[in-house]
C-alpha cells in the first residue's frame, strides 16, 4: 500500500486483506496496463486490454516484442494494472442510487522483464494455466524459439489496492414505498458447451475444459456433472 493506493472516496470499501487481492486476481481473465507513452513532446496515457497470472506477490504480463506497451514498460515506464469483477447491477428506486457490486485491484509500479530461461517458462506456463487451470500439463512444452520470442515481464504487488461493494440495495428512506421494482440482478462468466476443433472432434473432453470456471463453485448454470465429459 502506498498513499497513491489509499482510497479517498469510500475508504469503507477498502479491503486491506492480501489473500482478498490475490482471489481477485486469480478470478479475474483481462488485466487494463496503463502507462504514459508517446515522446517527451507528446506524452499521452494509454490503457491496454491485457491477459496476466498471479504468482505470490507478483504479476506476469507478455506478448510479442514489438509491443508498445511492453516496450516502454520494460525500459522502466510506470504501469497501473486494473483488473475488475463484476458482480452485480444495484437496482434502486432512484437513478441516483443505482449501483453494481464488484471487486477491483489497482496495482502501480515498474515491471521488469523475465530473462532467465526456466523463470520465463514457469511464468508463460502460469498464463496458460491461469486462463484455463491445469492446461500447461496437457500440452507441448514451449519449444525455446517460442519462449526467446515472447517477451515477460513481472511487477511486484507491493503497491496496490482493492475495493469492493458488496451490499444490497441503498435507497434513500423518503423512496422505500416507491413501487418501482428493486433488488440485485447477479452477474457471472457465462460459460458455453466446448466446440471441439476438427482434430477433437469426438474426443473425450478433458476435466480442465469440461469444467471450466471462474468464481468459487461457478459452474455458470451449467449441470455440475455433465453427462460423458469426464
Ligand atoms: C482480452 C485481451 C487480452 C489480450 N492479451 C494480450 C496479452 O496478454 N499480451 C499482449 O501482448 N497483447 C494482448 N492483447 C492485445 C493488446 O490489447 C494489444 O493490442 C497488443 O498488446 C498491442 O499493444 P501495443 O501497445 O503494442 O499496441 P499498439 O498497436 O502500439 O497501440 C496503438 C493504438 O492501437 C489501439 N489499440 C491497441 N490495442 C488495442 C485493443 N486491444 N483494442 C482497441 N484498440 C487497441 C490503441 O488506440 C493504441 O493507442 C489482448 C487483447 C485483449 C482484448
């Protein structure tokens, strides 16, 4: 935590717990990497849609060497990654108190590149397998041309925040016989059948794909055990 990560507006959504960040984390797909790019003359922030993994207390990001994005971060421009749940729209008898629950982390600090042969493989394996769990043990390993083409970068977790709005509907008293309609309308990852590609067509479907999920005991209105995929 830092001044930078001390919430300002509702400190009492602040959540201080480790543990709460790092499940955000590892429940979240997409991170958005912000910097300042452009040149001295023209700076300008940018914000990316990004994949990442969480490993401890540090987070791994990558992708092509060309990258913008990478290339500036690399050489030791400031990021701030957002990664946000959402998990329900607040729906109140005002516009006003309209809401949605959600949890999100805000994390800043300089990430360094991933150099070493065996610690890129391990942090590009833990991409794979925070998209989709267990997968990096059911496919080839990175042929070497493949890890020295991609680039890694890792930022520590030591500057971040989260928040969190977990509560239900907050009307004001004066609304509460308002016949409008309230209450929660809950959010998830939706989920669909697996589309198995030419080559697996038929094939019995993996555990890691069957039951894919994100979220504590989502299956995403899914039956919990669909039938011949085990
Ligand atoms: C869900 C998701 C996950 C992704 N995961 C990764 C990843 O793990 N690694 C990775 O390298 N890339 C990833 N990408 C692609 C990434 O968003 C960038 O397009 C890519 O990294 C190139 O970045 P850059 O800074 O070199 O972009 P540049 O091409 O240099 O950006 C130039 C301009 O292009 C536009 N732009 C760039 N990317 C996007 C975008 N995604 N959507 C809309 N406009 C855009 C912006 O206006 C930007 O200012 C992901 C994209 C999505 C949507």
């Amino acid at each position: 935590m830092s001044d930078r990560t001390e919430l300002q507006r509702k400190p009492a959504r602040a959540v201080m717990d480790r543990d709460a960040i790092h499940a955000v984390l590892d429940e979240g797909l997409v991170a958005h990497v912000g910097l300042i790019a452009g040149d001295d003359d023209t700076p300008h922030p940018v914000v990316i849609p990004m994949l990442y993994a969480r490993d401890g207390n540090v987070m791994y990001l990558h992708g092509a060497p060309a990258s913008r994005l990478l290339r500036m971060a690399k050489k030791g421009a400031e990021v701030c990654v957002t990664v946000t749940l959402l998990d329900a729209l607040v729906l109140a008898r005002s516009g006003l108190n309209h809401s949605m629950n959600y949890r999100s982390v805000v994390a800043m600090g300089t990430a360094t590149e991933v150099s070493e042969h065996d610690e890129k493989v391990a942090a590009l394996n833990r991409l794979v397998d925070h998209t989709i769990p267990g997968r990096s043990a059911q496919i080839r390993a990175a042929h070497d041309v493949e890890v020295k083409g991609t680039t890694v970068l890792v930022l520590p977790l030591d500057e971040c925040s989260m928040k969190a709005r977990t509560v239900g509907v907050l009307d004001d008293p004066d609304d509460l016989d308002d016949p409008a309609w309230a209450g929660l309308i809950p959010l998830g990852v939706a989920v669909g059948e697996p589309l198995p590609d030419d080559g697996s067509t038929g094939a019995t479907v993996p555990g890691h794909v069957a039951f894919w999920s994100r979220g504590p005991g989502q299956l995403n209105g899914r039956p919990a055990e669909p039938e011949g995929t085990t």
